[in-house]
C-alpha cells in the first residue's frame, strides 16, 4: 500500500475519531449532572481514543506522507508509549464494564446500589495506574520499544526479543495479563449476562408481554457487545502479526503484511461513537441538540403503569429491574433481573 494511502487513512480515521469521541465527551459535559456511575466508564473510553488520536495521530500521519518516520528515538519512543498507555487502558476499561454490567444485572436491587459513583473513580484510576505501569516497564529495561518494520511508526520492538529471555517474558506477561485473560472475562461477563437476558425474556413471554426495561438491557448488551468484540477484532490481527515476530524473523514478513493489521487496529478507536449514535436515541438526540446549538437541559421521566404483568423499577437512570407483580397459579412470583442501563448510550 503507498504510503499516500495510508496517510489518507490514518487521516480520515483521526478526524473521525476526534470529532466522535469529542462529541461523546460534550454529550457528558453537557448532562454532567444527569450522568450516573457507570457511565463514567463510557466517559474513559472516549478519553482513552481520543487520547490516542491526539498524541500518536499527527506524527503516524505525517512520518506516512515522508515515506519515514520523523524524528529520533526519543519520539519514536513517546510514540509507542503513548500507543501502549492508551491501547491497555482501553483494554481495561472494557474489563471493568463488563464486570460491572454482569455484576448489575445478576445482583438485587440493594446490591447494586453499591456500585456507586465512588466504586466507579476507584476502578478508573485503577485502570490508569495499571495501564501506566505497563507502559513505562520498557522505560526500565524490561522489554523494548522500537520502529515498526514498515519504518512509520514504533511500537514495542516485537522482532528484539527473538534471542532475549527479558523480552520473551515481557511478551509474554504482556500478552496473557493485557490481553488474554481482559479478553476472556469480557466473553464470560456478556455470555453471562445475554443467558440471564434471555431466561428473563422467556419468564416475560410466560406474561404474553415483554416490558420496556427488558428490551432496553437486550438492547444495551447488544451495544456493549459490539464494543468489545469491535475493540478485539481491530487488535487482533495485530496481536497475532506481533506474536508471529517473535518467534521469526521480520525479514519473513511483507511490510503491508505488517502495516494492515496496524491500520486496522488504529481504527479501533473511530467506531465507537457511530455505535453509541445507532443504538441510542438519548445520544442521538443530545448531538442533534449540539448541532442545533440548543442550550436547554434534558429532564427524562418514566412512564409506569397498573395494569400490566410486568412492573419495572428503576432506580435513578442506572439500574432497572424487572419483576413480574402478578402471581403465577402456583402462587409463586417469577424472579426479577437488574438492568444497568445507562442514559448517556
């Protein structure tokens, strides 16, 4: 691929993930009031794309149109840095959301409450420190940062650590602490929550109804699920190239080979508010208010009614649950299922 296409790309994929998550992050501003603790975590992942569009973007694009990396090591490094800091903070905030929503979802309605707005900081700046510790252990000898092999921009020298057990079990802790295991407590957490999703649904239909709340949480998980699985396909094939060099020699890999993964990966953090602008109206709404220039607040109220099989319960705009009030023949009351929905998405 010439370098004047890949530039093309990394441009059009940085205004769009700039002009995205910066609408995602004046949506929050905006309702700053309204906003409940989960959300928050929507909040870090905007936070986390743009921070990488910002700091990484200008110099991949411009070392692109050069046909070479501009600068010396020092940028080289703060590049891969930077790339490395925000792609695992962006790999841990999607861990903590789905442990969070699975935790809502599959706790009562008191147990939830718990997960407030303090829990929310705490695992924020968990993350951050995580991702911050991560980062800088190559700064202290323990793995290494490097050019890519297509020589456009650096990340962790990956092909360095064929003969050095120091590197080796970087890569390897790196790959099953940063990757892995994030990756399988996301899988766990959605399955878990779409089976409870789902046995939910089918106590509703026993009702011939299937209340709002319910088909808000499917709709969420969906979202979520999107999210997550958008975020590892996109860091996959770069996972799997990077692997791949460590074990044998770069020479062996084409450079579009190389480049393409990294290209896709990039992309990661573009999609995201398109995601949120599909599947939610508040959103959709909030950013037609923005084009509009609308200063007003947004008041949301909830409609209940009496005369239904199924009663939904909120509790603010984070958590729903769902219970049936009407007693089955055998006088017993289905179990109800807490939904952590969230407003801003």
């Amino acid at each position: 691929m010439p370098e004047n296409h890949t530039a093309f790309l990394l441009l059009l994929s940085g205004i769009l993930t700039v002009l995205g998550n910066s609408a995602v992050l004046a949506v929050a501003v905006k309702r700053s009031s309204h906003l409940r603790s989960p959300e928050l975590l929507t909040v870090n992942l905007a936070v986390t794309d743009l921070g990488m569009a910002i700091s990484m973007y200008p110099l991949a694009i411009a070392s692109a149109w050069n046909h070479a990396w501009l600068g010396g090591d020092a940028t080289c490094i703060y590049y891969a840095l930077m790339g490395f800091l925000f792609g695992v903070a962006s790999m841990m905030t999607l861990s903590v959301m789905a442990v969070i929503r699975f935790l809502v979802t599959h706790s009562s309605k008191s147990n939830s409450n718990t997960i407030n707005r303090k829990v929310i900081h705490v695992s924020i700046a968990l993350i951050w420190l995580y991702a911050a510790l991560w980062a800088t252990l190559p700064l202290l000898g323990w793995g290494h940062y490097g050019p890519e092999p297509f020589g456009t921009s650096c990340t962790i020298a990956w092909s360095q650590f064929h003969n050095s057990a120091n590197g080796l079990s970087f890569i390897l802790s790196m790959f099953i602490l940063c990757t892995i295991l994030p990756a399988i407590t996301i899988t766990i957490c959605y399955l878990g929550i779409a089976w409870k999703v789902h046995k939910t649904y089918q106590k509703m239909q026993n009702f011939n109804r299937t209340s709002n709340a319910a088909k808000l949480e499917k709709k969420l998980t969906l979202m979520a699920v999107l999210i997550s699985v958008g975020f590892l396909s996109a860091w996959t094939p770069y996972a799997a190239v990077s692997f791949w060099s460590i074990f044998h020699s770069s020479e062996s890999i084409p450079p579009i080979v190389t480049l393409l993964p990294c290209l896709f990966a990039k992309s990661s953090t573009a999609y995201n508010p398109f995601i949120y602008y599909a599947f939610s109206k508040t959103f959709r709404r909030e950013i037609k208010r923005l084009q509009c220039c609308c200063g007003q607040k947004v008041y949301f109220s909830t409609k209940h009614t009496t005369n239904s099989h199924v009663s939904v319960i909120w509790s603010g705009r984070d958590n729903a649950h769902i219970s049936s009030f009407r007693k089955t023949d055998s006088g017993e009351v289905p179990k109800s299922i807490s939904c952590s929905c969230r407003s801003l998405i």
